[in-house]
C-alpha cells in the first residue's frame, strides 16, 4: 500500500507524456510518408480545403494547379492529403438508375 501513491505517479506521466509523444511520432512520419509521395498529377487537398493537382515540387514548395492554367505555390507542409481522382458521373456513362424516367431524367416525383 505505500508504493501505490508511486505507481499512480508513474501511471499519470506514462499517460500524460509517453502516450502523446508516440502519436505525435506516428504523425510526423505518416506525413513525412505523404510529402515523400507527391509526384506531379497527384490530386491533393490542402489544410485550407484547396483542392489541387500537383504540378511541379520544388524544395520546400509544391506547385498546385487548381483551374486549368491556375497554378499557386504552397508550402510542402500545407498538403494535407493525397485525394483520390475524380470519377465519372455514373448517371452520365448512359445507365438508367432506379427512379429514372424511361427518357433517363429524372422520375417526377410530384405525381
């Protein structure tokens, strides 16, 4: 019973300090991880919410094209993830989804 107040002491700091400093560990390396897989035409996202596609990589820059013939520059560390390309719209590749109309509009729902 006297070494309890000890291991509380021990258990709070494992907690409190070694638990946190493995995470923050892990997320400086998954993001390293990132910044070491941009190539240009990879689609990104930044921690503004600007979505982008790699142009060109510079040292500590990355060239975003976000409209055609709009390219800005960002810091590498403002990439916040790598999206996944865009896919078509299944509506448009010519299938009748359910609840269309024959004509492949959609079914009037006010009747």
């Amino acid at each position: 019973m006297e070494l309890f107040p000890l291991v509380i002491l021990v258990l709070a700091f494992v907690l409190l300090i070694v638990v946190p400093a493995r995470q923050r560990k892990k997320i400086q390396e998954q993001q390293r991880a990132l910044q070491e897989s941009l190539v240009p035409g990879t689609p990104v996202m930044t921690t503004a919410g600007l979505h982008g596609t790699v142009v060109a990589l510079g040292e500590g820059t990355v060239d975003l094209e976000i409209a055609p013939g709009v390219v800005v520059t960002f810091a590498r560390q403002a990439v916040l993830e790598v999206r996944k390309p865009a896919v078509a719209d299944p509506a448009t590749d010519g299938t009748v989804l359910p609840g269309d109309d024959a004509d492949g509009g959609p079914a009037d729902r006010t009747r």
